[in-house]
C-alpha cells in the first residue's frame, strides 16, 4: 500500500507533456495489488489474534468469523479491533491509535474522493492509513506475545 502510493505520487510531479499513461495505470495497479494483499494480511492477522484470546479463555464478545464480516459495517471493524486490543491487554493508549487508524480508514476514501480526487492529498492519506494500521497490528502482537510469554511461563 505504502510503495503503491509513495509511485502513485510520482506522476503529480511530472509536467502534463511528461507523464507517460502506462506509468499511471500500472501504479494504479500497483496499488490495487498491495490493497488486496493488505487486506487479505489484515483479515488473516485479525482471526489469528482472535483465536489467540479464545485459546487463552478469554472469550472475546466477537467471534471469529466477524473477521472478515467486520469490514462490511464500517462501525463494526472498530469494535472488533478495539475489543482484541483490550482483551490482549491494551490501555487507554491502545484505544487512542486504534481509533486513530479507524478514522483514517474509514474517512480517507471518502475524503480523498469527495475533495481531493487525483490530487497527491489522496495519497498522502492512504499512507497515513497504512502507517497506523501497521502501528495497531505491531500493537496488539506484542501485546499478545507477552500474554502468551506469560502462559508459557506459569506452571
């Protein structure tokens, strides 16, 4: 996502007369590739992490298969993560950049379509975006590589 955008920038400082069309549709591919990718990771990552808290008896109020379902209902993605991060472990500084990339996820293709349409300011918000969603899944896996040192460590 992150490179598919960085190339996806490239062209905004070109001159009209120097932007070659292939260079712009395959960034365009570029980056449909590393969103479906990231989402796919995502998904994956999330149902691990969830698997996770059933394994340690910590029932979180999602199950499973929400996921993937999550993604469907905007509201409902914050809930699951929000949830995970706090049965994990997480504090009050784990909700805040849990809410922070929510709102860049759900906002930025409605922003950066409505206002910004082809303009870089897009860009620049979808690499916004993956930076706090790397921040949260690099959040909530420590969290649970600590809860599972914990249990590897009790008797």
């Amino acid at each position: 996502m992150i490179v598919g955008s960085l190339l996806n920038l490239a062209p905004h400082f070109l001159f009209e007369d120097d932007r070659p069309r292939w260079f712009a549709v395959g960034t365009n591919v570029i980056l449909r590739l590393g969103l479906a990718g990231a989402i796919g990771g995502f998904i994956t990552w999330l149902g691990a992490a969830m698997s996770n808290l059933v394994r340690w008896g910590l029932r979180p109020r999602w199950s499973g298969d929400w996921a993937l379902w999550c993604w469907f209902i905007p509201v409902l993605s914050l809930l699951v993560m929000r949830d995970v991060a706090r049965r994990s472990g997480s504090g009050p500084g784990g909700t805040v950049l849990i809410v922070g990339w929510w709102v860049t996820f759900v906002f930025e293709p409605i922003v950066g379509y409505l206002f910004f349409r082809g303009r870089p300011v897009a860009a620049e918000m979808t690499i916004c975006a993956a930076v706090l969603a790397i921040a949260v899944v690099l959040h909530v896996t420590d969290l649970q590589e600590r809860r599972q040192a914990e249990f590897d460590a009790a008797p």
